[in-house]
C-alpha cells in the first residue's frame, strides 16, 4: 500500500451508540449547537479537496464509482472513484468492524484472526471488504514473520479471482498490496507482474500512478537509489498526484537520499515536504510524519561522527516517531525504538538503551527490529 496516504479506511460505528449520537445531534443542530460530522451517521463519503458526503446511503463502490443515495431520495447518485479519499460505514458486522479495528491499531495478528472469519460472510459488500482487509493484514504481518507473505499472496489471489471482475472498489488497492507481499520476499518479478494491469491505466489514470509509486518501492527494497529517487520524483511533482501518494513520494525520495549518504539533503525533504509542509493534505497523514522523523534522526545519527549534542537531537526524532505511530504503524514504532536504543549504546547510556530494548519487546515483540 502507499503507506498510509494512499490508502482507503472504511470505518464502522456501533449500532446502539448510533442511536443515541444521532438524537443528541439532532438536538445539538437545533439548538444551533455546530456538531463535527463524524458524530452524524449515515454513510459518509470523504473526497478529495471537495465536499464530502454525509448522512447518505452507500449502495455501490467500483473502481470506475461510488454510488450513493442521500437520505430520502430513492434514486442513486454517482461519484468518480478518483476523487474517494474514504469510505466511512454506519453499520457492518462485529466481526469485521474488529479485524478492522486491529488492523487500524497496527496489531497485525489480532487482524488476521478476525477478518479470517469475516471472509465468510454472505454479504458481498461485507465479504470483500473482510478478504481484502484479511490479505492486506497478512501483508502486514509479514513485515515482522516472513512466513505470512506467502498465506498473504494466496489471500489477495482469492480475492481478485472473486471481485476483480466485478470491478470492486479494492481491486486496484489489492494489486498495490499483492506487489508489496511478493516484494518482501524479494520475489521482484512477481511484484512488477501485480502492477500490470493498473500500470496500462486499465483500472483508471490514478493508478497509473499509483503503479509507478509502487514500482519505485521495489526499486527501494532492491537499493536501487538513483532508479528509484527519479520516480519518486515523477510522482511527487505530478498534479494529478493525491497528497496521499505525493506523501509517500518525498518519503521515498529522502530515503533514497539518506541510501546516498546525503545526509543534509534528506533532512531538507523531509523538513520542507512533509513536517513543516502547509499542505494540509500531507500534515494530518501521522503515519507519513512519523516516517519523517524517522528519516531525520538517521540522518542526524548518520552525520553526528560522535558528537553527544547531535546524537541527543537524533535520540528525540526517533522518539518523537515513536509517539506518533504509536497509534498506528507498529514497524515503524519498532525501528524507532531500536533506533533510538543504537544512539542510548553510543553515548554510553546503558542503562537507557535496556530500558528502550525492553520497551520494544514489550510493545512489538513479534518485530523483526527485536531479533
């Protein structure tokens, strides 16, 4: 997936809470009280740079469209799935609203078992929903125990041989997912065969951009730096370009950079691009930011040469990625720590660098960052 930017969350809300938060609104508006609109239910429909949609009745989600009904109109209206930033459901199963929770909170696992369960269930809607959501958690998981990739593959496969004919609106977001877990077992090939379809434009002029994202991440994961920082280039400075993936783009270019060994420059990216952009597309994407500090203590542990002051300033931006993905990005909270625990050896801090090795085995055990 492109890292967070890029990706579609549908979120559910409890039926009974419903009830009671839709009474409390209606007499909050009427008291003129202004009420944020997540507190309405009903469907909701998020876009991109537009108005979005909400109290309204999702009847259909393609890759082409979305459409909706607003509330007591019979007849549907249409959306270009282009401008969708996110879906958000009013009610769908427990089962599924769990793995999605897990999945949300970055405990991959917990995600898997859920959703495995849920890809039975008999509403079409639901059904893709929990097999993409089930293959993108083995994804996921696969980051920290190699042996999910291949039950992560099998999973995707199942899900495009079911829905990609029928246009499904996570068909494209299932291919990027496909790339990615052929890609972390180093199955290069296979990772660019995933991609084919969106590249040829076949599934929209989005992803044809979105398959140039992704193939700049397997130049990547190959060190391949100079390859991949000019496509990573192409997609952030494209207008057509979301700010999910223009995002995800300018992290991908600093890493390269910092692959370069250019230290200052890597900083300047993400500094200008990222944590101190008044894009405000890119500023609230956490996960993005936390990626950013991330680059920068590396390149400020990178260039420090032992000097105490520098290697404490890239102890407090890895820190200060951790708390950000805390809530989110488990690998990313994982290298954050062990990161921070390398400057804790460096400036002699060994009682510290113990308690940060104890941190991450407590909060991400089954991470690779732990072995």
């Amino acid at each position: 997936m492109f890292k967070d930017g890029g990706k579609i969350q549908i979120v559910s809300h409890d039926r009974n809470a419903g009830l009671l938060h839709r009474w409390g609104s209606v007499l909050l508006l009427c008291l003129g009280i202004w009420v944020p609109a997540e507190v309405l239910l009903g469907d909701q429909i998020i876009v991109v740079g537009g108005r979005n949609y909400v109290d309204v009745k999702i009847v259909s989600a393609t890759w082409e469209q979305v459409q909706y009904r607003l509330a007591g109109v019979s007849t549907s209206q249409k959306l270009a799935a282009d401008r969708v930033e996110k879906l958000i459901f009013d009610q769908e199963p427990a089962v599924l609203s769990r793995g999605r929770g897990a999945l949300d909170q970055g405990d991959w696992e917990g995600a898997v078992n859920s959703l495995r369960s849920a890809t039975t269930l008999g509403d079409p809607r639901h059904k893709a929903d929990a097999m993409y959501l089930y293959g993108l958690a083995l994804v996921k998981w696969g980051q920290q125990d190699p042996a999910q990739l291949a039950v992560a593959v099998t999973a995707l496969e199942a899900y495009l041989t079911q829905f990609e004919g029928q246009k499904d609106f996570f068909v494209p977001y299932a291919r990027v997912a496909l790339s990615e877990a052929h890609r972390g077992a180093e199955d290069w090939a296979s990772a660019e065969k995933a991609l084919v379809p969106l590249a040829s434009g076949e599934l929209g002029k989005r992803w044809i951009l979105g398959a140039r994202l992704a193939k700049a991440e397997i130049l990547l994961a190959q060190q391949n730096w100079i390859d991949a920082r000019e496509i990573f280039s192409s997609v952030a400075n494209d207008s057509a370009a979301d700010s999910g993936m223009v995002s995800s783009a300018w992290i991908g270019y600093a890493t390269c950079q910092l692959g370069q060994r250019q230290w200052s420059s890597a900083i300047d990216t993400v500094r200008q691009k990222i944590l101190e952009s008044r894009n405000s597309g890119v500023a609230r994407l956490d996960g993005v930011k936390a990626r950013g500090w991330l680059v920068w203590g590396r390149a400020t542990q990178e260039q420090a040469s032992g000097n105490k002051t520098q290697l404490q300033w890239a102890m407090i931006r890895y820190l200060r990625s951790a708390v950000i993905a805390t809530t989110g990005d488990s690998e990313i909270l994982a290298e954050a720590i062990y990161r921070a625990k390398t400057v804790a050896v460096e400036l002699g801090q060994n009682d510290r660098a113990e308690e940060l090795a104890q941190r991450l085995q407590k909060l991400v055990p089954g991470s690779a960052w732990n072995k």
